[in-house]
C-alpha cells in the first residue's frame, strides 16, 4: 500500500466564532462558510444572508481544508493540513484577496485573532503563533512556544481567544506526534501581544477555549478528556471541572457560546453526531437532538444563532447537507432542514 | 509496435490473422484471432531506449497513464475511464494486484525483461481467471530476446539504467531447454526543476522554480526464467525480483526531505504445460511477496511520524484444461489464491492482527467456431471470496458470478469483426472491508464494484501481399460502473469506505497502423465520455477525473534499413478535470518527443539519442477563479496528474546497447 497516496486530511480541526470573538460591535449581515466536496479535495467560500437566508455558495475556490475566521475586520481564510496558506479578505469582498500568504511547511493553520492590528496565527505543526500584517501578509515575527514543545517540535497550538484584557489565550494541544499522536498533556497560555511573550499559563488537558460572550473576562476552556471549565483573565484562575464530559455522556467536539448558555456538537463511540445545550451558569447539559449527519463547524453570531456545519455521515449518507441554525438562549432549531449550499459547510463565521 | 504493425512483408506468410508474433511465439495473443479488444506491444528495437512499461502502455488507445513525476516515478494505468485499481496488471498471467488489491506501479516493472505487453480493455482471457473491470495489463516473457546483449542509459537527472540478459536455448540430451536471465538496474536523482506558486494562487511574489527533493530512486530488478521439455511436455520455472530504494518527494507546497520508501517484490512461479492429440492443460502455482518499509520519522508526509512495515503475501495456483476441435474448444479454469496483508509500526514493534483472504475462480470458457467465419467465445467464470483473521466474522463470504461472451466474425481474412459483453467486479479490499489502525474504518458490508461492459469493432490488416503493410482498427465501448466504493470522512480522524456512487463510460477507439521499408506510423485516437452518477449534486453528471476526452498517440519513425532509425512520438489530450467537481481543469498537453538510432553493423553496437517532453512544457495557464466568470485572470500552475506532484520537463537520454543477435 503506497502510502504517500492516502495522506488525509485529519488534524484536529477549529471551529471558530465570530465578531463576538473579537469584540467587534454591531450586528452581522451575513454568514461566510468554508464548503467542502465530499471527498475532501475542493472547497468553496460561501456566504448566506443572515435576513433572508439566501445563500451564494460558490464565490470562490479554495481547498479541501479550509477554515474561516471572522476577526478585526478582515475575513481569514486558512488553507490548513497541507496547504498551509492564508488569505485576508474585505468581508463580502470575495473576488479577491486582499493579502495572501503562505506559512511554513505543515504548518497547519487553525486559528488566527487581529490584535492590536497584527493577525496572530496559531500553526497546528509550528511551535509558534506567526504574527503577521492583514493588510500586506507579511510576516512580523511571532510569539515563541518552543518552551512547551513536548518533545515532537509543536505544542499544537490550536484555539485563539481576546479576551477584554487585550491579550490572546492559546490552547496547546501537546500532542506526542512521534508515538501515534498520544496526549502528553495540554496548556493554556496567555500572550501578550505587544511584548509578544507568553504572560501566564496553565496546565489543561488538550485544552480548547473558546469566547464567553455572557461573561467575555472568563473564556471558556473545554478539555476533551476532562470537560468543561473558566478561566478567569482578570484573576488568573483557572477553574475546577465545572461539567464532566462523562455527565454529558459523549465527546464534545464544538462550543458556541451565547449569553448564559451554550450549544455544543457532541458525537458517541459509534460517531452518532448530536447537538446540546449547556447551561453555563447551572453546568448542567441537555441533549437537544440526534442528527443524521456528520457535525463539523460551529459559531454563534451577534444575533444570538448558532450555526453548525452538516455534512454527509457514513450511516445515513442520504440526508441532506447544509447548515443547521440553533437559537442560543433556547436552544431551539431554527431550521427545519439545514440551509443547503453546493458543497456542505466546514466552517463558519459572521461579518 | 502494435503486432500488425510487426508483420513484415517477408514473413506475414499465408496466414494474414497469424502475426508473426503468434508464429514465433504459440502462446501469444493474436489480435486478429480474438474478440477481445486487445492491443499486442512488442518490446523490440521499434521502441525507443528509455521506454518503460507506463509508456508502452500509454501508447495502446483507450488507456490513459497517471504519473507522479518522471522516468522511475510512480505510474498507474487506467483503461476506458476505469480507476487505476480497476486494472489487472500480470507478470506472466500472475496477479501483481489481485482482485484490484491496489494499484499497481508500472515503473517497478523492468520492461526490457518481457517480449510483449498484451492490453485486454475487457474480456480477459479465462485463463488469467479474473474479472477486473478496467481490463488487463499482461507482461509476457515470451520466447525472450535470443542471446546475450547489455544496455547502458545516461542522462538528464543522472537517471541511469543498466541492462544486461543473456537467454540461451540449449539442450540436455534431446530434451530442449532454454533460460533466460536479464538483470536492471536503474536509478536517478530524479530533482527535475518545477514550477512552484507556493500554494498562493493570488500572490504572484512568491511565485518561482524550484528543484524536486528526495526525489531519488534506485532500482535493481532480476528477471530469470528457465524452461525444460518441448511445449507438449514443458516445465517453466520463473523468478522475478524488484528491489527499490526511493525518496518520497511529498507534496510541492510541502516537500519532504527524507521520507523514504523501500520496496522488496519477490514473485516466483512454476508451471507445467502439456499436450496430447487435442488436449492440453497448464498448471501454474505461484508466490509473491511484497514487502514494504516506509519511513518517515520525520512526519514530513503530514500525518505524523511514521515508520511501518507492510507485508503483503500471495500463493496461488490455477489449472487449465483445453480441448480443441475444429468446431469447439471448450476448457476449464480452476484458480485458488490466499492473500494476506499485515502492517507493523516499526516505532513501536506493534504489529496489526493479518488480514487474510482465500480466493476461489472456477471458470468454464469454449470458443464456438462455424467454419472460420464465426467464432463465439462464452464464459461463466465466478468469484468465491472468504475472508479470515480477527475480523473474519463480521464479512460474510462473497459469491458473484461475472458472465461474459465474445462474438468474432472473420468474413474475410483481412478483416474481422468484434463484440464482448460481460459482467465484471473489483471486491473491496482488505483496508475497505475492515479498515486500517488509523484513518479508515472497515465497513465489513461493502458489495463490489460492479461493471457492466460491452463493445462492438472492426480490425482490418492489408494483405500479406502489398508493399506498405498495415492494419486499422476501431472500435466503441459501453461501461457502466455501479456501487463504486467512495470514502466518507466521518470526523476529523476517520473516515469509512461506501458503496455509493455509479458512473457510465462510453467511447470510441481508432488505431492506425502504416509500415513500409522505410517508414512505420501508429497512429491511435481515443474519445471517452465519462459521467459521475453520483446522487450528489456537486458531482452528478460531471466528468470523471483525470480521463480526458480526447486522447492522441502518434508514433513516426523513418529507416535507413537497419543501420539507423529517426523517431517521433507526439502525444496529446485535450485536458481534463482534476477532482469530481471539474472546478480544476487541466490545460489541453502536448508532448512531442524524438530519437535518433545508429546501428552501423549487426555486431556493433548501437548508440541512441533521445529527448522526451522536446519543448519542455512543465507549466500551463489556467483561469484563477474557476467558479468567478467575471474573473477573467489567468495563473501559471504546473503541469501534473495529480496535483501538488510537478510533471518534468525536457530530458535527454543516451543509450547504447549490444547484443549478439541483431534485433528482429
């Protein structure tokens, strides 16, 4: 079996919030989502309107592994495992990039946040956050993770949040990329993004933070292994376990939080996909619904929905794609069938 | 090249349909004498010096090589829109990929050891006791060439191939007896220059040329075969071994530095021919091992380190028995094969449960004659397919049936008139039905690709006794493919294998041979329409990937009697798509390429002087927005078969080669 052929894409993926991420006011007018073919190869920019609903679903072409980040005003689009390039987009300007440049080899783009007008990159097979201008795509140095390299070259730095402190919370993966990709364990740091220095850290199992619109000083901090907790950027604490994946009774693979709750995807041993509702106040979980599909992107947008990525899922490969629109104070579908776009959604976010 | 093309005034002889090929070699396929729609190569002084088997195979309508890079790269062969494991391809009728177990690699394929490649597009033999759906590639070592000879290749790249053979026929008594031996080795750098837009499609700044990495191979391939006893009575015993060493470039936009592949291919077989009055039968017993240890510590191929050791292992034997009457030739196939794979992490010792599978083809096949005008040629052959190791219980043995007939009409010796239809299949393989240790889950209920085929053509030769030989051929093809398996990501880790989609392919295939004295033409055209019938609507009705419509060989050579021979080969497709969608379409490609032969004395040696890809075309023009009409921009991008692998430019080849007996 000539393995060079069957190289996949299967690096963790982000999914990533919106203009709540960065504190930008005002309400979004429409929806960018990263589509992607079935197979994996292709991809497109698509756009829906977040009145009407109405859906332009092959602006541009982009690859097989993309993201989209909403951040400071520019719409990001990460080419990730294996392509390991970004473009910066006007929002609703999707004729062409405004900068477009390539990061390291494998580097693996996941996240990216503007802060103080600087994007800060977090590469997935990089032991660093690039730090590069939007406006011209050039590089401006970076913030050096080296110290947390767990043997492998990368602390797989992943998930990117500004906090209302001006300063940008990493998770790091800490993957054993040598031995099978086995967790060796996890940090949260803390960066400063004047000084570009780590400030703080703290030690979570495979941490993924995420924005806490309802209290945006304490992010959001899940651990797949462990489960829910907050961080306090005021204080510097870290919390206990506040909900244990275990009470939810399956893995949690996306958060978007919206005022005291939030809506998460979740999928069982059998990769049965299903969307819940977590009461950040209470920590208590409540499964909404069992989907038939294969729950990929998530993000909420300033008009308290949660949108959410459907795609094909090996056991029901005949239900629709698209994506499915959650109300996050209630919790309630808004879709009765998931917005359909040609190819189905990846990732999404809002300008 | 094509056999008719091979029949030369002087020794066509009174039988039109018996080529020489067949004359010289009793085991050979006669295009002119079967329904099949086959293409016969000879490997001969026709062909130029650094021809491998993906370019001969390239050369026959209908099929269309995908390659990775260069000369020693990797390269597979889909026939009539098929998928590249869809091909068959045999060593002397022994499976390299059984039941399209993979693709197999057609540059680990020393082409200088065989005597022909026989291109069944469908309706294989009974004998090779399959079924694929995308046809056959059948290297035969024939009668072999006669003598002792040695060849040394040197050029671009630092790619270099040395060839040595000796085959001497003997006797021990009055028993007849003949070995044969050649030896390759080959290797190259392989750092051709490319063109690399960093994965930047909008930014033109980063944009330049840049030199293939890792992309060394070396290659050493042993090819011995010895034979006892006269063809009524005769003993064959063969053994050929690949042993390949290579750096695995990677992706362009992310090159590797030093992942590497190293390739251990043992295949040895015995058999045992026989023939009395009109009965005769084979019988043929095999091994073939394929070892394979890839190593990337490094991680450099993206999906983290890695340092495996594959194990594939194949035993196999078949038995034919054949009776030939003038108005009936019945026989009986009986073919049993065991395959087993296991794969260990070297990092860890760990190793996999083996996957292991037992192959059953019983076959019944007659050719029907009426006079020598009709010649129907039906076959009931089947496949029974159990699984064993650890997940042996959860697939079910597999039984299907995969039927299928030949009509050949002969109103006139120069012509004839073809038509097959028939049922053929691919079974899911092992990492299909039960998955691997990572990315892929089994789905122990995948069915086999099914495809149902048919085609209808004429072949008409000139006669023997004209100047200017020559022969044409054309042809049209029905495919339709059902439950192709189709892998559906499940998450961000793992992925499962689904029957889900169907495609249909139709085409037409021309071949136009010309050969005087002086000068020899082939000419081949190929037009195939291909649908995805896929129930998405991202992919329903497109093109298929990577099968152009339209496809060109055009071989011309001047002579100079045997003394010297100019050559040109131009290629051309008329561009195709590069994934399911067809957003990324490949630019129409032209190649041209030439060589010049001298060949002062039958004794001496011969020198040769070759340039493949002559204008040195590695780059195409492309629109920068495939799916914005109002973009009108246009990027450079590589050119290349499989994106993110660059396609080389021009390389320049010297050979020069001796042997004891001049060539045929």
């Amino acid at each position: 079996m000539t393995p060079l052929l069957f190289a996949v894409a299967c690096a963790p993926k982000v999914d990533e919030t919106a203009l709540v991420a960065t504190g930008t006011p005002g309400a979004s007018d429409a929806a960018v989502l990263a589509t992607v073919s079935e197979d994996y190869s292709v991809g497109a920019l698509a756009t829906v309107d977040l009145e009407t609903w109405a859906v332009a679903d092959t602006l541009t072409d982009i690859s097989g592994d993309p993201a989209v980040v909403v951040s400071g005003g520019y719409v990001f689009q990460l080419d990730r495992f294996g392509y390991d390039t970004v473009r910066v987009y006007t929002p609703g300007a999707f004729s062409e990039p405004i900068a477009e440049f390539a990061l390291e080899d494998l580097a693996n783009p996941h996240d990216v946040v503007v802060c103080d007008g600087l994007a800060f990159l977090s590469a997935y097979g990089g032991a660093e956050l690039a730090v590069h201008d939007p406006r011209t795509g050039h590089r401006e140095g970076g913030v050096d993770l080296s110290a947390f390299d767990d043997g492998d070259g990368s602390p797989e730095p992943s998930r990117l949040v500004l906090a209302p402190n001006g300063k940008v919370y990493a998770g790091l993966h800490q993957f054993d990329q040598g031995k099978g990709w086995v967790a060796t364990g996890g940090t949260i740091v803390e960066v400063d993004c004047a000084t570009r220095a780590v400030t703080n850290s703290w030690a979570a199992p495979t941490p993924d933070v995420y924005d806490n619109p309802g209290a945006p000083s304490n992010v959001l901090v899940h651990s797949a292994s462990t489960g829910f907790y907050l961080l306090d950027t005021d204080s510097g604490a870290l919390s206990d376990l506040l909900l244990a994946d275990a009470t939810i009774g399956a893995s949690v693979d996306g958060v978007a939080a919206w005022g005291d709750g939030a809506v998460v995807t979740t999928f069982d041993d059998a990769y049965g996909y299903a969307v819940g509702c977590v009461d950040l106040t209470a920590w208590t979980y409540a499964e909404a619904e069992r989907s038939p599909n294969y729950l990929t992107g998530i993000a909420a947008n300033d008009r308290g929905e949660v949108w959410i990525g459907a795609r094909t899922h090996w056991a029901t490969p005949g239900a629709p794609n698209g994506a499915l629109v959650y109300d996050g104070a209630s919790c309630e579908a808004r879709t009765d069938a998931p917005i359909t776009t040609l190819l189905a959604p990846f990732s999404v976010a809002f300008y | 090249m094509v056999c008719l093309a091979a029949a030369a005034p002087a020794r066509a002889q009174t039988a039109p349909e018996t080529v020489i090929v067949e004359a010289d070699n009793p085991d050979a396929t006669a295009p002119m004498a079967t329904s099949s729609s086959v293409t016969v190569i000879e490997v001969d002084e026709r062909l130029p010096a650094s021809s491998d088997v993906a370019s001969v195979v390239a050369s026959a309508p209908g099929t269309t090589v995908q390659r990775l890079g260069g000369l020693g790269d990797w390269a597979a062969v889909s026939i009539r829109g098929s998928t590249l494991r869809q091909v068959l391809v045999a060593l002397d009728g022994v499976p390299l990929n059984p039941d399209g177990a993979d693709s197999v690699n057609l540059s680990e394929l020393p082409l200088w050891a065989f005597e022909r490649v026989e291109i069944f597009r469908g309706n294989a033999p009974p004998e090779l006791a399959a079924s694929p759906i995308g046809g056959v590639v059948n290297l035969r070592t024939g009668s072999g060439k006669r003598g002792v000879g040695a060849g040394i290749s040197y050029g671009s790249l630092r790619t270099a191939r040395v060839t040595a053979f000796a085959n001497v026929p003997g006797a021990v008594g009055r028993v007849p007896v003949d070995g044969l031996l050649l030896a390759e080795a080959f290797g190259t750098r392989g750092d051709f220059t490319y063109f690399a837009d960093n994965g930047t499609e909008y930014n033109l700044l980063d944009d330049g040329f840049a030199a293939r990495q890792n992309n060394d191979k070396r290659q050493l391939s042993v090819h011995a075969r010895a034979r006892v006893g006269p063809r009524s009575q005769r003993l064959s015993l063969m053994e050929a071994v690949l042993a390949r060493d290579e750096g695995l470039p990677g992706h362009a936009n992310n090159p590797a530095a030093t992942a590497s592949l190293t390739t251990i291919r043992s295949l040895t077989s015995g058999s045992f021919a026989w023939g009395r009055g009109n009965a005769s039968g084979e019988l043929t017993g095999w091994g073939l091992l394929r070892d394979e240890r890839l190593d990337d510590r490094a991680g450099e191929l993206g999906v983290g380190a890695q340092q495996t050791f594959d194990r594939t292992t194949s035993l196999g034997a078949t038995t034919q028995a054949r009776l030939a009457t003038p108005s009936a030739s019945p026989a009986i196939t009986l073919s049993a094969r065991r395959d087993q794979y296991r794969s260990t992490d070297v990092a860890s010792g760990v190793a996999a449960d083996p996957s292991g599978r037992v192959a059953l083809t019983p076959s019944v096949s007659a050719d029907l004659r009426y006079r020598t005008l009709i010649t129907v040629s039906p076959v009931l052959s089947a496949l029974i397919l159990t699984h064993d190791g650890a997940l042996a219980a959860s697939a079910g043995p597999l039984v299907a049936f995969t039927p299928r007939a030949g009509a050949l009409v002969r109103p006139v010796p120069q012509l004839a008139l073809k038509a097959n239809v028939g049922r053929y299949l691919r079974p899911p393989d092992f990492s299909e039905l039960f998955g691997d240790r990572g990315a892929i889950i089994g789905n122990p209920e995948l069915t086999p690709e099914h495809g149902l085929q048919w085609d209808v053509g004429a072949r008409a030769i000139s006669p023997p006794e004209w100047t200017i030989q020559g022969s044409f051929e054309l042809g049209y093809f029905q495919n339709a493919v059902t439950d192709l398996i189709v892998y559906v990501q499940n998450s961000q880790r793992t992925m499962v294998p689904l029957n889900l989609e169907d495609a249909w392919i139709d085409g037409v295939e021309g071949a136009l041979s010309v050969q005087a004295s002086w000068f020899e033409s082939l000419t081949n055209l190929t037009r195939t329409r291909s649908i995805n019938l896929s129930p998405e609507p991202q992919y329903a009705n497109n093109q298929l990937p990577r099968i152009p419509t339209w496809d060109l060989f055009q071989s011309t050579a001047l002579l100079a009697g045997d003394g010297a021979r100019v050559g040109h080969t131009f290629t051309y497709s008329d561009g195709n798509t590069w994934d399911r969608t067809n957003w990324y379409h490949a630019a129409p490609r032209a190649y041209h390429s030439v060589f010049v032969r001298v060949h002062p004395a039958a004794r001496w040696p011969s020198a040769e002087l070759e340039v493949l890809n002559l204008t040195d075309r590695i780059t195409e023009v492309v629109p920068r927005n495939p799916l914005d009409p109002s973009d009108d921009a246009l990027i450079v991008q590589p050119i290349t078969d499989f994106v993110g692998y660059p396609l080389p430019g021009r390389t320049v080849m010297l050979t020069v080669r001796w042997q004891t007996e001049p060539p045929k």
